[in-house]
C-alpha cells in the first residue's frame, strides 16, 4: 500500500459509514468526517455523528476545509451533483457521480436496462396509495418500493392484501396529504431464485480483475467470497458488461454492486447499487487490505487490483428496538474493535453510543432499528462463520440482536449458487481494459460543466 501521510481525505456521508473514515485513517495523513445536519431547527444529535472519533476530525462544513482537502470520498449517493462540482473545481473525487440515477430513479434505470437487454421481471409504476391497494388487492407476492426517498417507504414485501393491510394502513397515515401523490414501483416476487451479485467497484465502466461474490440475506447477513472475475457467474458478468456504458457516461469512479435474481435458466437485475451497499460495505473495510489505494488511484480514473486479507468474509447486522428514539450504549472490547462496524456512532467518555436520527434504521423488516455489524474474513467459509459468532458474544447493548442464523441460510444459499453457475474461464469479460465507444438509449451526455453542475444526467 502507498503511503498518504501528506495527503488529507474527507468523507461525505448520511452517517452509515463512519467507519469508512476510520479505515482510510490508518493510511492518511488527516480524515476529515462530514454528514448533512443543517436546517430551520438543527439538533446537536446529527452533529455528532463522527465526534471523538480517533483518527478523524468531524467537520461542520466541508467548505471550511476545501483548500486542504486532496481526496473527497463519497460512499453513499444524492450528492452527485456536489462530486460533479468538485470535480470541475479540479478536487480528486470517489464517488458515483450522478451514476447515482441507476439507484435512485427507478424507473429510468428499468427501462434503460429493458433497451440494454438486462432481464429485470415484471414491474408496474403506480401513483396514490388507494391504485397501490388496489394493485395489491389483485397481485399477491409484489415488492413495493419508491425512488429517491427511502426515508418515506423502504422496500417492503406484500404477499397478499389481507397481510399487507395493517403496513398500508400506517403507510396512509405517516404519507398524510402526499398519499395520492406518492409514485411507487411494483416488482413481481421472481420465485425460485437465489438472490446474489457483484460486490466491488467500477471506474469508467471498468472493472477489476479479482472480485467479490455475495450471497445478502435482507436485513441480517451476507457471506462472500472472493474470487477472479473471470470465475463470476457469466450472468453477473454479463449484467456488468451492458451497464459499464452507461458507468463510463457518468464517469462513475466508486463503489457499485447489483443484486440480481438468478433462476436455473435466467438471471434478474432487481437493483443497481450505486454506492457503498450495506451489506458487504462494512465487510469491504476489513477484507481488502489496500483499500485507500484504490480510491485514490480510482478517483483519477486508474483501476487497482484489490488485495484481499482472506478468501472468504461474512457480516451480520446488529439491530436493536431500543435504538431508533433512544441513545444506545455499545459496549465490546478493544481486542475486537477493527469488527465492529457501528453506524452513526459518537465516543463519550470513551465509550461508544450509537446516536439517535431522524432518517430511522435504513430497514423496514420489523427487526429494531439497524446500528452496525459485524464482520470477519477468513480462508474457509466455516472459519469465518465460526469468528463471527465468536464476536458476537463480546458485543453487548441494550436490546441489542446479532442476526446469527442468517449465517446457515447464507451459506447454504451460497453453495447453490456456485451449483447453479459455473465459473466463466473464457468470459469477453471487462477486466481492466476499457470498454467500446457505446452509447447505450435512454441516457444523455452533456458536456457542461459550469454552474449549471450538470454533466451526465438521465432523460
């Protein structure tokens, strides 16, 4: 790994990837750590996330520090347009740039991957929550979801209306006026499929030679392994391939994973995930080794290989019912701290609180509200289970849960992946080499870059 002690990072985040600064700490000179707090009635609890953190300096304003800062790094999205900036102010940026429609706008992205030839299933868009009942009144196993505002409605899934009522019911009244308004994309379950992906990251539309591929149980785990891209299900390969266009559009220089739906004849792409995705985000942190050189080569538009400290690593979620309204007390000892990856995290007289947000837990599964993982690496699929459920019982907290069992489904769901795809030897993969001169439909190219801050936007 190349030394960046002269050099200044600064991390721009929601707040989940604290972390993320503390590991690029281990290398730079100085972390700089910023998450939104600002509006009418600011509240001292989104101020101090990232505060006492060692290693990192937590920031009010990322423009008090502009002129010292030679990296931005920005794993989460909806700051596209601010990366774009810094970008034309000549800043060296990680990031998905305004990639980020791939994730946000659902609907675009749909039907940019439908002109691409991405196999995506059934979906309707319907608008108001009465023609959302009345959907789900006549379609049972539907997964419902919204663009952009997650913090309105993460994904929930409706098996049938009678099941789903009491959710639509609190849905009506936490929408208020907004409810006949609300735009809200419908999935068909596809049934019958192991959900998996690709985990790592792009550069132009590039991608690295060695790789990572993940089994995510929603809302509790993730084992992975890793493995040459080459050996990657040809389906994720190809999924890869008809997006890179579109990655080398935005200049997209950052984290990038898909979770694709994948049947004994056919593989879905149900997201594109244009960001640091959680899961194996926490994970990423500590299985590949040289992380802070591949943001800063990437955020230049040079691919690195990543250096992985083990060949398998697994994460489970923390949850706890307590933490969503409430401070929460964490407590585990040093000798397991590199494991721990706690979400919107502050240090108090040495001891570690998860602190209290407005934006809720990021999950809609009725498990508590998520506030960290936790992971491990090791060679073997079983030593890695194995360590997790070690830390697991030094972490303690009040009405704090480590979804452990998601570790047995996990792998089990992991061996029928490598069943059901063989490993692509002679693939036309990407690689590091850049792809084709193609423009995919469906996506404009605007050249701009003056204070209109708009490069690459979606039709």
């Amino acid at each position: 790994m190349t030394g960046y002690r002269s050099k200044t990072a600064c991390v721009v985040d929601n707040g989940l990837f604290v972390n993320l600064a503390v590991t690029l700490a281990e290398s730079f000179g100085q972390v700089f750590y910023w998450s939104p707090w600002e509006n009418a009635f600011p509240v001292s609890n989104t101020r101090l996330i990232g505060q006492n953190v060692p290693g990192v300096t937590r920031i009010n304003s990322i423009w008090e520090v502009i002129d010292s800062v030679d990296l931005f790094v920005f794993p989460d999205v909806n700051y596209g347009s601010l990366q774009v900036q810094l970008v034309a102010m000549g800043k060296r940026v990680w990031g998905s740039r305004l990639g980020e429609e791939l994730e946000l706008d659902r609907v675009a992205s749909k039907r940019y991957c439908e002109e691409a030839g991405i196999d995506i299933g059934p979906y309707q868009v319907v608008t108001g929550l009465a023609a959302l009942r009345e959907y789900l009144r006549e379609n049972d196993n539907q997964f419902v979801k919204v663009s952009r505002t997650r913090g309105d409605c993460e994904t929930f899934r409706a098996p049938n209306y009678k099941l789903i009522e009491p959710r639509l019911d609190e849905l009506e009244w936490v929408l208020g006026a907004k409810k006949n308004i609300m735009e809200f994309v419908v999935e068909a379950a596809i049934e019958d499929a192991v959900e998996t992906g690709y985990d790592g990251f792009s550069i132009d539309g590039k991608f690295a030679k060695q790789s990572m591929l993940g089994i995510e149980i929603k809302d509790c785990g993730y084992v992975g392994e890793c493995l040459p891209y080459r050996e990657l299900p040809t389906a994720l390969i190809d999924i890869n391939d008809k997006l890179s266009p579109a990655l080398r559009d935005f200049e997209y220089r950052g984290f990038f994973h898909t979770e694709v739906r994948v049947t004994e004849d056919k593989a879905y792409l149900v997201d594109p995930c244009a960001r640091l995705g959680s899961p194996p985000g926490e994970l990423m942190m500590l299985l590949i080794t040289n992380l802070a050189d591949i943001i800063w080569e990437g955020a230049e538009g040079t691919v690195v290989e990543p250096e992985f400290a083990a060949r398998f690593g697994a994460q489970v979620f923390l949850t706890s019912e307590w933490a969503g309204r409430n401070w929460l007390a964490v407590d585990f000892p040093h000798s397991v701290r590199d494991f721990v990856k706690l979400r919107t995290f502050t240090i108090i007289d040495d001891r570690y609180y998860v602190v209290p947000q407005p934006f809720g837990s990021g999950t809609d599964s009725g498990m508590g509200t998520a506030i960290g993982a936790l992971v491990a690496v090791a060679d073997t699929l079983a030593g890695v289970i194995a360590k997790v459920r070690s830390y697991a019982d030094q972490v303690s907290g009040y009405k704090v849960t480590a979804h452990l069992d998601a570790l047995d489904e996990a792998e089990a769901k992991y061996e029928k992946v490598k069943q059901m795809f063989p490993a692509a030897a002679q693939s036309a993969a990407l690689f590091a080499s850049a792809p084709g001169p193609v423009r995919r439909p469906g996506y404009r190219v605007a050249r701009d870059r003056s204070a209109s801050v708009r490069a690459k936007i979606l039709k």
